[in-house]
C-alpha cells in the first residue's frame, strides 16, 4: 500500500485543468473555480492512496475522528468501481463521495454519495 501526502495539485488537477483550458472533447466543463480545492476542505490531513494492486483513491481526507474519500470522476453519471469498495474496506472510510460535474447528489451504494462539483464548499462547511 502506498499512503503519500497529497498536494493540493495532484487532486485538484483535473478541476483547475478543466477551468483553465474551457470543455476538452466531451468532458464537460462544469466544476466552478477551486472546488477541488484542499483550502476550502481544510482537513486535519490529506492523502493520495494506491495498492500495488493497481487500486487507489484521489483523496484520503481525515478530520477529527472522520475519515473520508474522494474519488473524483468526469462523468456526470458516476458509478462505483472496485477501487471504491477496496478503499472503504482496507482505510476504512466512514464515507467515500464522487465528486462530479452533475448537478444531482445521490446515492451510488452504501456508504457511497455522488457529489456535484459545486456542493464541495457546502460539505467542507458541514463536515470540516
């Protein structure tokens, strides 16, 4: 397992990319200016996280006794992969949202949300 610091870039990249150069092809260009941002999460610590089986997660993010994951996704229609359910599992999350660039929350599973890109703000001044 592979359990390294995570700078603010490596996770926001796709947003601030996608903000930056406008709509690439079908990916759409729906996330607002720093959503992805670790400033506005403000946790107490954030990692990157990678099995040598190939699974990982885009945010590992802990905060008093919480830890959360965040997998960010292009897709508006998000779904839930085997890398998802291995980081609930092996880091034991107590929730894991997908972050993207639809506007509907929802849930994909159990212990598993949808998150639009915009509501980013609104779950770090809940949860954070």
């Amino acid at each position: 397992m592979n359990l390294g610091r995570c700078p603010r870039l490596v996770w926001e990249g796709p947003l601030a990319r996608e903000n930056k150069t406008g709509n690439r092809g079908n990916v759409p260009n729906h996330f607002p200016p720093g959503s992805g941002s670790l400033h506005i999460l403000r946790p107490d610590a954030a990692w990157f996280w990678q099995t040598q089986g190939g699974a990982e997660l885009d945010l590992l993010a802990l905060t008093g006794r919480q830890r959360l994951g965040f997998e960010m996704q292009l897709a508006e229609s998000p779904r839930t992969t085997k890398s998802m359910r291995t980081a609930i599992h092996d880091l034991r999350l107590d929730h894991l949202y997908v972050i993207h660039p639809g506007e509907l929350r929802f849930a994909l599973d159990d212990g598993i949300t949808a998150l639009p890109a915009r509501e980013i703000p609104t779950l770090a001044a809940a949860t954070f």
